[in-house]
C-alpha cells in the first residue's frame, strides 16, 4: 500500500465508525478495523476530533476561464481543496468561448491543463442553434448538459423559449444524458418589476417565486412526455416542493439542488446596498429558507452544491441592486457553511456527505468517488466538525475576495484533503 489513514470517526456505509483505509495507487484498496495490519510507505493517525469523509464533489461552478479575469482554474481549484471538494463540474456559460461545442470545451481543457489542483468536469450548454452537436459533446466528455429558460446574463449563451426547450429535452432523452436547467419564468420575469436602488426588497420583487413555479412545471412537464433525465439546479423557491415531490412519486426522472446561500441567508437580514447577497434566482425569506432545509429532510431536494458563480468586484455596481451582477462567491466555505446550520438543526456528519458528496457524484456520473469504499477513488477530507471560525474573505482563495460570508462565523474546519490518495491541502498548524 501506499497510504493508511486510521481514523477514530469516519462516514463509511452510512454510519461514523473507526476505520483503517488503505490506499495504493490513488484507489482505496481496503476499509478495515483502525487497528487492522496495513502495511505502507504513509501511515496516517487522525487526530480524535476530526472525522474522516470522502472528498465532496461540487457540481456547479462558475469557473469562468478562459476570457474573463471573474475567476480561474488554478484559484478556484485552490480554494476547493481548502473547502474539502476534491471535484469540480465547471458550468459551460461565463468563459468566452462558452461550452456549446467540441472546440470550446478543447480550449477549457487547455485552460485548465496543469493549474488544477483538484478534479475538474465539465458540463456542456445547450443553446437554441447548437442541438446538432450535443452528440460530439457527450462523445468529448461532458459530463450531461446545462440550459437556461430566461435570460442567462450572457448574450453568448441565449435561452430555450418553451418549443427550443422541448426539442432539446427530447435530444437529451434519446441520448439517456442528463439535462440540468436553470427554471427560472423569463414570462413571468419579463413580467415582473425591475430592480432599482439599493434596497433588496426590489431584487427580490424582480424575480418571484412564481417565476421558479412556471419554469419548474414546464421541466416536469416535458420530462413526463419524454422520459429524459432532468435536474433542477440551485432551487431557492419552497413553493416548487410539492411540485418536486409529486413528480418524483409518479416516477418522472427528475432530481433537484440547492445552494448553501439559500440555507443561510434570509432576505430580512440583507442590509440595503449589500449587492454581494444578490443572485438569480434570489434569497427569499426566512420561513423559505426552513422549508428549504424540510426539503432536504424528506428527499424531496437531493443535494447542496455551491453555484459559486464569482464576477470582478466592480460588478457588484456599488450597491445598486439595478445594476447588479447576480452570483455568490462561495466556493471555499460552501461545506462548513451547510454543516454550521445543518447541525443546529439535527443532521448529521451522514448527511452532509449524502448531499455534498454522494449525490453531486452520481449526478454528473462519477461513480468512483463520493463515499469511502473498496474501490472508490482515494479523495478524502479530514474533517473537524467542532471547532469555530470567522471568515476573512481576505484570506479565501477565490481570485476575488466579494462574498456574502465575509466576516460569518462558521462551524467546522478542514484539516487535510486527499486527492487520489495525494494530501492537496493541509491547514496551516493541523497534527501531522
């Protein structure tokens, strides 16, 4: 073997138990009693407080290389391993050029090439004159495919109108991929009031519940006639749950995310000209926000991933929520944020790794990592569940430091990070 690392508390099997996994050649060859005769060139004892998980994996994020200096593989990549993610599925929009081909995604990968510091995927995007190459983009890789159903923020990557959106549900299905969709009403949107000002009450106005609620039951609603695949990304409305939980009842293949600002923040504590809060679709109140965390409960949501979707400071438009970019900067305390709130409300070590790890896994087809087990792929996170820390968005590695978390404290800390058995990140002062 080439690494042992004896752990007094680990998730393993859907349960914290002591364990010994033994690891060669970046995959976990066995998972055995703390005390079981593994011999190997690393032997690694965790500290008792800390527990050992299986890497997270976080599917949607805005990396935004090549073309914009918003962020970058080898910063964004930084700040996973910082966070415990041990991979990335890049989302196909805000890089010029945008993902809806075979040689943008080429030149993602070179962009990428050697300024990686963790696993990086990609989706692909579906735009209405690019439905012909989604084929070559499945044989290329990607890992399912992203569109949007209003106004993406990017001229470059426009929306499905409704019939565009069907057709495309139905080249998806023939295909048997996986079609993520941003479900957001650009009818309802178009038909709502603009945002202005500096107050949050007019951004959140903009974009109501009932335009996550129109976008939502046209997903279910072409699902249900073509069998596709579809996940529902970054749902920040309650209002869609039953809809969800419905259509999961009668069988329609449909899975849904949300996000850690959705866990955390409410829309009564954003102050006025605090545009670092803003995004699409917005944060809404606070009896939202604990129907939200009842959907993770009962399965109707299936998984936490972060939509860090970051942009260059200036984009914040100096508190003008009129002008503001939407997107949250994230990516690094993402995990501690959700277990910060998910402990206050009774979950578990388990279930963070069900939502952050295991699930986001088997979404983008990645069956070899996202729990501890013979087999897997040796990505791992020492993992301290107890200690406390402020946020200094300063000290983050995203490339930019605008975040809503700025100055949080958050419970939980990442001690180490595994990637294919190889230790990417240790916290400065951690026990060897």
């Amino acid at each position: 073997m080439d690494l042992v690392i004896r752990a007094k508390k680990a998730v393993v099997d859907g349960e914290i138990r002591p364990v010994a996994v033994a690891v060669a050649d970046g995959v976990i060859h066995a998972v055995g009693p703390i005390d079981a005769e593994y011999p190997a060139a690393e032997q690694i004892l965790l500290p008792e407080a800390t527990v050992l998980l299986p890497g997270f994996v976080d599917t949607h994020v805005h990396i935004n290389e090549p073309g914009t200096d918003w962020e970058g593989f080898a910063t964004a990549t930084a700040a996973a391993a910082a966070g415990g993610i041990t991979t990335l599925v890049d989302m196909p929009l805000d890089s010029a050029p945008v993902t809806t081909s075979v040689d943008a995604l080429r030149e993602k990968r070179q962009s990428a090439q050697g300024n990686c510091e963790v696993d990086v995927a990609f989706w692909g995007g579906v735009v209405p004159d690019n439905l012909g190459e989604l084929a070559d983009l499945a044989a290329a890789g990607v890992r399912g495919f992203k569109c949007f159903l209003t106004d993406s923020g990017n001229p470059d990557f426009p929306r499905l109108n409704d019939d565009e959106f069907r057709s495309a549900v139905a080249v998806v299905a023939a295909m048997d991929a996986v079609l993520l969709v941003h479900a957001e009403s650009h009818h309802v949107i178009e038909g709502s009031p603009r945002p202005c000002g500096r107050g949050y009450a007019s951004f959140l106005s903009s974009r109501p519940d009932a335009s996550e609620e129109d976008a939502v039951a046209l997903v279910i609603d072409a699902a249900t006639e073509t069998g596709a695949r579809v996940h529902v990304v970054h749902v920040s409305s309650a209002r869609v749950l039953p809809m969800l939980a419905k259509a999961k009842r009668e069988g329609v293949r449909i899975s849904a995310e949300t996000c850690p600002h959705y866990l955390t923040f409410t829309a009564e504590d954003i102050p006025d000209g605090a545009t670092q809060f803003a995004a699409c679709p917005p944060i809404r109140d606070r009896d939202n926000l604990g129907l939200l965390w009842q959907g993770l409960a009962d399965g109707t949501l299936d998984m936490i991933v972060s939509d860090h979707s970051p942009c260059a400071p200036s984009m914040k438009a100096d508190g003008d929520f009129g002008n503001v970019f939407g997107g949250i900067s994230s990516l690094e305390v993402g995990p501690r944020a959700v277990w910060t709130h998910a402990a206050k409300r009774g979950f578990g070590l388990v279930e963070l790794c069900q939502w952050m790890s295991e699930r986001p896994a088997a979404l983008a087809g990645l069956g070899d990592r996202g729990l501890i087990a013979v087999g897997q792929r040796a990505d791992l996170c020492a993992f301290d569940p107890e200690g406390e820390y402020t946020v200094h968005a300063g000290a983050l590695r995203h490339r930019h430091a605008v975040t809503p978390y700025d100055g949080v404290v958050l419970r939980g800390s990442v001690v180490q990070t595994w990637l294919a058995g190889r230790r990417i990140y240790e916290r400065m002062g951690a026990p060897a």
